[in-house]
C-alpha cells in the first residue's frame, strides 16, 4: 500500500516521511517547493528522502485539480497524509490570497480526490491557531472554535468543516491534527526557535512580542511524528453514542479531530533562557506589543488522544531545544 504525504518537502512531512520510509512504507510524496522560505532547505530535506529506495517524488501543486486526478489515477493510495499549505499567521496579513488557493481550494481538490479514490484514511493538518479568541484553558476539542484572529486560523477552521462533510456524504474516513507549535530539527525558518537562535549566534537582537508575557505549548517533532503515525493506522469512525451537539471532535460520520501537542505550556521568556543555557550566550531582548492575529498562550488538552491512541509526549523543552542547536550547528556549520 503507497501512502501520499502532501508537503513532503516541509518540516513537518520531511520528518513523516523519514519516520514511515524507516518502517518499510512506500511514499510519495509531493510538493510545490514554493519560496515561502528558503528553499535550499527543503530541497536538503528532499536530498535525505530520495536516499531511500521506496521514496517518490513528484513536484506539484495541490491547486492543480487536474494533476492532482493524475496522480490519484497513476499511483494506488491507500492513506493520505496531508501537510501542504500555507503557513504562518504574521505572512496571512500580508499574502491573504495564496493561503485562498493553498489552503481552500488546495483542500477542496485533496478532499476530491480522496472520494473518487475511495482512500482509506485522510489525516489532514489543522491548528492550535483556530482556538482564535478562546480564553478558557487548555484547549479542548469540545469547545466551540468560532472566533479566529487570523486568516490562516480560519482556513483551517474551514478545512475541519470540509471534511467532515466529505465523511458525512461519502463516509470518507477523515482525521484532523490541530498542531502545538511543532519545533526541532530541520525546522521552518520563520518560527521562532529558528530565528531565536541565529540571532542569538550573530549576536543580532531578537524580536519578543506582547513584552514577553506569552506562552507556548511546544511540541517536539518526535512527540508529533509519532502521534501522527498512531493516527494514520486506524481509520476513523463513526461514532455510535454520538447526539445532537455533542463534542465537535467527534461525528456520526466517520470523522474526528484531535489536538495534538505536549500539554505544558512553557513562558516565552523561559524557552528563550532554555536557548541561552544551551548557547551559553546571552539574547538581546527586542520587547515589542502583541502582533495583529497572535494569542497570548496556548495549551493543549490532550485527554482525547491519550485515551483513543495512548498519545503521552516524551520530549522536555530544554532536551528539544539541545536536539535544535545540535542540528542548527552542523547545517549551518556554525
């Protein structure tokens, strides 16, 4: 059985993509390689994949309906891991347009396709970021997500409503991950672990937003890749107790969404303390106001995960953080 894994070439598909190819999967995997960042950096990332013989890939834009049926036609799917889009939150105040096509209509064509194909299993990206305006903490699934901050967070919010409508009409198995800022090794440039410690190196000032006083769930790669494999092997399914306003995690369609993050949330401040002991080099601190679609904090519940796949997060910020500067170190040969 092939399993596609869409942004193949991005942090969070390079790292899904290694994890499957090490247990004998066969991938194929796609991207448009666009330059949102550095695209030498995935295209390294793609360099380390291609070194396994079970790995495809192709080049591809998932706006491209027509491609898209190609390659649906042309390879046998059984799962489908979907990871392109377009990320960030600052750049959707910038670009609104290409998270539009990425994130809308790009999804629209993955959710066709799927159907036509009859794929066994889509595990689709979501994010923290559509808990918007929530105050109450943590996170749960069961809360109502209807107040995004951000473009981007509303594009997400719209692909859990697409999907389950796919697995309402034609029983389309189809689980979402809300992500908690993912970190380490190979990491995007623009979040803020990435920039913090090349800054930091250079001895260049870092920006801190809302003066410091936020937190962050942050969950390392690791902790994620395995709570995304954990995903894919079982297939959602419809859930028989379920009534009328119940958790919008869950469905009578064969459909759920989950949070996926490590469950303690860490101060700015103290994650940046965690790069400096690992640097041993002091941050220039830049204090500005909170940035325009930014939350002060954010915390996952993950009871849901835990209790369906026995999800329980491994990784300690400071270790993550040494794990980052190590492979920060060698690529860059600094």
């Amino acid at each position: 059985m092939k399993i596609l894994i869409t942004g193949v070439a991005g942090f969070i598909g390079y790292h899904v993509a290694t994890k499957l190819l090490q247990q004998g999967k066969t991938i194929v995997g796609i991207d448009n390689l666009n330059n949102y960042y550095l695209p030498k950096l995935k295209e390294d990332r793609l360099t380390q994949l291609k070194a396994y013989s079970d790995f495809e890939f192709i080049k591809l834009d998932i706006n491209d309906a027509g491609s898209m049926l190609e390659l649906f036609s042309e390879h046998n799917f059984g799962r489908v891991v979907h990871l392109a889009a377009q990320a960030g939150v600052r750049y959707s105040l910038e670009n609104p347009r290409v998270y539009i096509d990425a994130n809308l209509v790009g999804f629209g064509n993955i959710l066709e396709c799927c159907r036509q194909h009859k794929i066994e299993h889509l595990v689709f990206a979501s994010s923290s970021s559509v808990y918007g305006a929530n105050v109450k903490q943590p996170f749960s699934e069961a809360d109502a997500v209807d107040h995004p901050v951000s473009l981007y967070a509303a594009t997400k919010k719209a692909n859990e409503l697409m999907a389950h409508s796919y697995a309402s009409l034609f029983k389309l198995p189809c689980t979402g991950l809300r992500f908690f800022t993912v970190y380490g090794p190979w990491g995007r440039p623009d979040m803020a672990l990435f920039k913090f410690v090349k800054n930091i190196i250079n001895g260049e000032p870092i920006d801190v937003y809302n003066h410091g006083d936020m937190r962050r769930d942050f969950t390392y790669i690791d902790d994620i890749v395995a709570g995304i494999l954990q995903v894919l092997a079982k297939s959602a399914a419809p859930d028989l107790a379920w009534q009328n306003n119940a958790s919008p995690a869950t469905s009578y369609a064969p459909y759920r969404v989950y949070n996926i993050g490590n469950g303690k949330p860490t101060m700015l401040l103290d994650f940046i303390a965690a790069i400096e002991a690992v640097l041993n080099k002091k941050a220039n601190l830049n204090m500005l106001p909170m940035q325009p679609g930014d939350v002060a904090a954010t915390f996952a519940d993950t009871a849901l995960l835990q209790k369906d796949f026995g999800y329980r997060p491994k990784t300690e910020v400071a270790d993550g953080v040494k794990y980052f500067v190590d492979w920060y170190k060698e690529y860059f040969e600094v």
